[in-house]
C-alpha cells in the first residue's frame, strides 16, 4: 500500500484520481506549517501539492520513504531539485494545463492597463465620471518582444497578432522552425529584442540563468513608455529596477502577478505605484486550469508509485526498479553502436555521429557508413551476390562494381553515382542505381521509401530501401 499526502487544496477530480486505486492511500490536508509537515512526511511514499508548499531539503532528507514529488502547476523553484535527485525522489510536474490561464491573464492584464480599467472601475463606484482622465492606448502596432517561447510564449505570439501586434521573440533553446511555424521573428540576441519591444513579455523558469534576467541595463534599453510584463516568476525582473525605471517615467507602466518575495509585502513600493496593475499570483488561478495540472500530475504519480512510469518526470529518478522494461531499449541502443553486417563487417559510431570503416572479411571491401549522424548500410556479400540497405541517398552507389542477382553489374559513376548497364540478356532490362532511387529489373515496384526488385532471370530477391 502506497500513502499519498496531498496539500495546497489540489483539484477534487484529481485527487480522486488517486483515490480510486486500491493500492494508494491518500491523505488530504491544507497547506501545513513547515514544523508540522516535517513531522508528518516520514510515512508517505509520495506528497502532491503547489506552490505554497515548499519542498526543501530538510523535508525530503525527512522522507526516508518517499518516491515521488508531484508540483500541480509548471515551476518547481519551491523544490530542493538537486536534493530529490540524489535522494531518487522523482519530481513530476504538470507544465501544459496551465497555459490558456495564463495567455488570456496577460491580454487581460495589458489590455486593462492601456485602458485604465481599474482606475475606470473605482472611479465609478465610488460615483464619480471621470471620462475625460481615461485616455487609453491600443495594442494594435505595438511591437510585442517575447522572451521564452515555450507552450505559454508561442500561444501568447498566436494571439498577438490577431490583435495587430508585430512580434519579435527570443530564445536560444527553441529551433528556428518554430519561430517560423509562430511567425515570430527571431532576435539573436536578449539586447537586440529589448531595443525594438513597446511590450515586453517574459516566460521563462526561474533558474540560474534566468534570475535577474532584466535589470537596469536591460529596462534601459528598451524604448521610452515601453510596458513590463512578468507573469512567470519572481525575481527574474529586478524590482528595484523597475520601480526606478517607472518613477523615472522611462517605462509607461507594468503588469506584474510574481514577485521575488511572496507575498508581497503590504508596505512594497510597487503597491504605491499608479501606473502598475498587480495581481497576487493568478496566472493559473482559473477552475479550468486547476482542474487540468491537478487530473495531470495526480494521473503522473499514480503511474510512477504503481508501474514506476518515469515519462513525466523531470529529474529522471528511478521508481520501483522496472529494469525488465527498460532493458530492451538499451539492447537496441547497443546494437546501434555497433552493428554487423552478414558478411562479418561491423559498423562502429563514433562519437560525432559518423562511422568507422570496417574491412569486409568475405569480400574486402569496406563496409561503409554514410556522412549522416545515426545511419548505416548493412552489406550481404554472398559469392558476389549482395544486399544493401543504404540510408543516404546523396552517398554514391554502395553497390558499385557489385552484381545483381540476375548476373549484371553496376559501375560507379565519376561523379559519386553509377552508369546505367544493361542486364544480362535473361530479361534485356537496364539495370540503374542512381543516387535517388535503385531500380532493378523487370518491373520495378517502389515507394518513396522503399523498393523491392526480382529479376525475371533468379528467384533471389533483392532490396534497396531508404529507411
């Protein structure tokens, strides 16, 4: 039986998720004081909870039985992730059911401040008409500069431009296709986005990397009356900074839903600044979204406790031992390294990806690899009779200088390709290998990833195949 201690009020249908598994017994509590929670973790195979509760190093060093860490939400800055991992503790997280919350907060959020809708709403309720006082401003032709193109990032760019915005992003970790599948242009460098963005957006981790990521020298260099806007996590704006950079007028305003200390204090500058809009960490405050990340990463825990499922998790731990199941995948990537051929060649990856040449012991000739990282031919040199399986087709003809089975011969060609030659008169059909598919004779049948020839002349098969 696997206890579950579940915390931070996580969505019922999730929790019920781990409920309905008669091998799990689950444990239901408010957040806990950090004390008390110490003395309770020690019985748990596993905890479930959010950001309130903060996963530290004393707590997990107190798990003696704990497997598995389940954070319903994306960011596991409240988790001691190095001490989990060299403890095994597997860390799972839930990153994708949050992303439509926090999308529609930030157009929300910006949209409310360009129009002044706070200041609108209060005004009215307290019954004045201040109509006049609220001039607002349109996204529309504001260049939006979107640092972190991830899930949350790249919907953001979807609906920016349908309100008009041009978009810009950076991202050193995301492959250039999706900017373009975005249609977003891609800036090279953080300095190079920060000049040309009216709205700057960030959504990124907090990490080494990312804390402090936009201080003075940054906010400096965006545009006069450009817009900050960290809805992702704490400390990666420097708040000092952007208070100076708002009080200097250099910046329009700010919308800001993380901070570097939660909560905020209720003395903190930001509070007395008129042009920001604040929000207590909401981004993924929605029904929908916590339903999402808590069905998510309950679904995740059960799997790891129950069948050692290790798909979700972020640290790669190991959960219950489930070495017969991966086994098989590392046989298979043995034998990539390595492959033999049916004539004795074997082929060996080196570690750029290419391969070395091993001398043929039936035929000697070499058993080639191509250019490609992660391909190989296997050769079949049977009495001058041989099968090819090549990879690249931009390599030349492996067959060169080789028979088919029904007698003919295929010459390499100067250029790396090969000369057509008739077939041995049994079928008087030509017999051609270029380097963009292998035909054989009579008759040829192929797809463009496969092609299968007999000749009229031999009951041998013979087969090229582009894999």
């Amino acid at each position: 039986m696997y206890r579950v201690l579940v915390t931070d009020e996580i969505d019922p249908e999730g929790v019920a998720l781990l409920a309905a598994e008669p091998k799990i017994a689950v444990d239901e509590v408010p957040t806990l004081p950090k004390e008390e929670l110490l003395n309770r973790i020690a019985d748990y195979d596993a905890i479930v909870g959010r950001s309130a509760t903060r996963i530290s190093s004393d707590l997990l060093e107190k798990g003696r039985k704990l497997k598995v860490v389940g954070r319903a939400g994306v960011g596991v800055d409240n988790i001691a992730l190095d001490t989990a991992t060299s403890l095994g503790v597997a860390v799972i997280n839930a990153p994708a059911g949050n992303t439509i919350a926090v999308v529609e907060l930030f157009f929300g959020a910006v949209i409310s401040l360009l129009r002044h809708i706070p200041r609108a709403d209060s005004s009215m309720h307290a019954g004045r008409w201040d109509r006049s006082a609220l001039l607002g401003s349109e996204l529309k032709g504001r260049t939006l500069g979107i640092v972190g193109l991830g899930r949350i990032g790249g919907e953001v760019a979807t609906r920016a431009r349908a309100f008009g915005m041009s978009v810009i992003a950076y991202d050193p970790y995301i492959a250039q296709s999706r900017f373009e599948a975005l249609r977003a242009q891609e800036t090279k460098s953080l300095e190079s986005l920060l000049e040309q963005s009216n709205v700057l957006t960030l959504h990124t981790p907090l990490t080494d990397e990312t804390t402090g990521m936009i201080g003075k020298r940054e906010i400096a260099r965006l545009p006069q009356q450009a817009i900050v806007v960290n809805l992702a996590r704490g400390g990666i704006v420097d708040e000092k900074a952007l208070i100076d950079a708002l009080s200097s007028k250099h910046l329009l305003g700010a919308v800001v839903d993380a901070y570097e200390k939660e909560p905020l204090a209720a003395d903190h500058p930001l509070r007395a600044m008129p042009n920001v809009l604040l929000t207590p960490h909401i981004g993924a405050s929605t029904m929908e979204a916590q339903r999402n990340v808590a069905v998510d990463v309950c679904i995740a825990v059960r799997d790891a406790l129950l069948s050692g499922e290790l798909s979700r998790s972020i640290n790669v731990a190991d959960v219950g031992g489930q070495w017969s199941e991966v086994e098989p995948a590392l046989t298979l990537a043995r034998r990539s390294a390595a492959r033999r051929t049916a004539c004795g060649c074997t082929l060996r990856f080196r570690a750029d990806g290419g391969k070395e040449r091993a001398p043929c012991v039936c035929c000697a000739r070499s058993a080639r690899g191509d250019r490609g990282a992660g391909t190989a031919q296997s050769d079949q040199c049977s009495g001058g009779r041989r099968e090819s399986r090549n990879r690249s087709l931009d390599n030349g003809n492996p067959c060169a200088g080789q028979s088919l089975f029904c007698g003919s011969q295929i010459e390499r060609g100067n250029a790396g390709g090969s000369n057509r030659r008739d077939c041995a008169a049994r079928c008087s059909t030509t017999a051609h290998a270029d380097r963009r598919v292998s035909r054989g004779c009579p008759a040829p049948r192929y797809s463009p990833d496969s092609y299968e020839q007999r000749c009229s002349g031999s009951d041998r098969p013979g087969r090229y195949s582009a894999w």
